[in-house]
C-alpha cells in the first residue's frame, strides 16, 4: 500500500512538472534549400536567445541486438556533408557506429521551445578532420581521450588516476601526438525535423526529406 502511494505520489508530482515553459520565434517565412541552413538560423537565433548550450544533443545508436542507446554530446560542425560530432572509436558509440552506421541526433532548447530531430548515416571523417578536432581539444581532454576505457567497469580509481597522468606528461612532451582511437564522425542527414512549440498546442512541424536525387523536399507535419 505505501508502495502505491509513493509511486502515485511520484506520479503526481512528476506530472505536476512544467513542461514547454519557453518562448519560440515567429515561425520561418521562408524555408531555406537546405535543412543545414534553416539549422544554422535556428542555432543562431538560440545563441542569440541564450539558450543554454545549444550544442549539444542526443546521439542515438542500436548495438547489436538492436537495442537503442542514446548519450549527449556536443555539436562540432554543420557542413553542407552533414553534422558533425568526434569521440572514441573504442567507446560504445564507437563500436555500434562501426558496425550499423545509422543513427539519430535530438537537439532540444529549452529556452525558445524548439526541437530538432536529425536522421541519416554516419560516415568517418578523414584524418586530417579527426586530427585538427582532437588537436583543439586541452591536454586534459586529450590525455583522458587516450586514457580512458570509456564506459568499461572502473575497479579502482587510481588506474583512471595513473593512466590520465602518465598521457597528461606524454602530451606535454609531444603536443602533436594524436590518438589513433579519436574520430570525427559526420551524420549525413536524410530527414531532419525542426519541431516548435505552441502553447495551445498546435505545436509547428516541419519535415525536411532527401529525394533519392539529393534534393530536399520540405512538408509540414500534423502536431
Ligand atoms: C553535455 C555533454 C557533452 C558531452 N560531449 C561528448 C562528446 O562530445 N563526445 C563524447 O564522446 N562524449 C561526450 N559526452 C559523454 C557522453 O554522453 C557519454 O557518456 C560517453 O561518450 C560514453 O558514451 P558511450 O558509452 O555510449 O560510448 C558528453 C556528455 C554530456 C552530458
């Protein structure tokens, strides 16, 4: 019984939440040729706004069971080749990357209720991206990059300790040492939906799809 009315409580509490608080733009007048450009606009427009890290957004991979998993990460570049965002090969995402290159990128900002849904295919950038992306990162970035089983099972903390020190020393001896597990990865979009809200509901959805031309196609969707 305290069981049920804890999770009614939670319940309750949980939907009691605010929810799509903030204040959109005026909707495009135009669409741009390209979902890059009505992006770029939009991440503009935020940044301008203040919304709070506008760059960073939900990766959405399968492993191989199929089963979906999603991490944050941070937005490096929009190209007209797609989206772009940099990692470990031997991480997670890294692996189910490698072997079912589909995924899924979600932007939400909170602050102007927008939300941007990004589908496509993953491509590996070239070593010379990969290289000046990891490049830019700190020393403290970069030795953790290299250090770092991500995501394995960490037993003791001093192994993450020793391991970060030592390429801390190594790359302050050799600045230009890259890692050969660090990758620039490129989402190359097939449909990508830029999604605002409305506070009667009648939330505002514009689809953007590839014809199998290359040319893009823009439809509004129902709320
Ligand atoms: C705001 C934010 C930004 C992040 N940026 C990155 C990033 O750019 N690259 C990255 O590999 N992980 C980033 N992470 C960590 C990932 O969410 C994730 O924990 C890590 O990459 C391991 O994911 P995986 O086990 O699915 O490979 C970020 C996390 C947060 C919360």
């Amino acid at each position: 019984m305290a069981e049920t009315n804890r999770i009614h409580d939670t319940r309750r509490w949980i939907r009691a939440l605010p929810t799509l608080t903030g204040t959109p733009p005026p909707a495009p007048a135009t669409f741009p040729a390209t979902p890059a450009e009505l992006f770029l606009d939009w991440l503009a427009r935020a940044v301008d706004d203040a919304v709070v890290e506008p760059h960073v957004c939900a990766l959405s991979t399968v492993d191989d069971a199929g089963l979906p998993d999603s991490r944050y990460l941070i937005l490096k570049d929009v190209d007209t080749a797609g989206f772009w965002f940099s990692g470990s090969a031997r991480s997670p995402k890294g692996v189910e990357l490698q072997a079912s290159p589909r995924a899924a990128l979600a932007f939400y900002w909170r602050e102007t209720g927008q939300q941007v849904r990004v589908r496509g295919t993953v491509s590996e950038g070239d070593e010379s991206v990969r290289s000046r992306d990891f490049l830019e990162r700190s020393v403290t970035a970069r030795a953790v990059a290299t250090a770092s089983e991500q995501s394995r099972i960490l037993t003791d903390p001093s192994e993450y300790d020793a391991a970060v020190s030592s390429a801390i020393e190594m790359f302050e001896g050799d600045p230009d040492h890259m890692s050969s597990d660090w990758r620039a990865w490129c989402l190359e979009p097939e449909s990508v939906e830029f999604w605002q809200a409305d506070s009667g509901r009648r939330h505002q959805r514009w689809l953007y799809r590839r014809d199998p031309e290359g040319l893009w196609t823009t439809s509004v969707l129902w709320p």
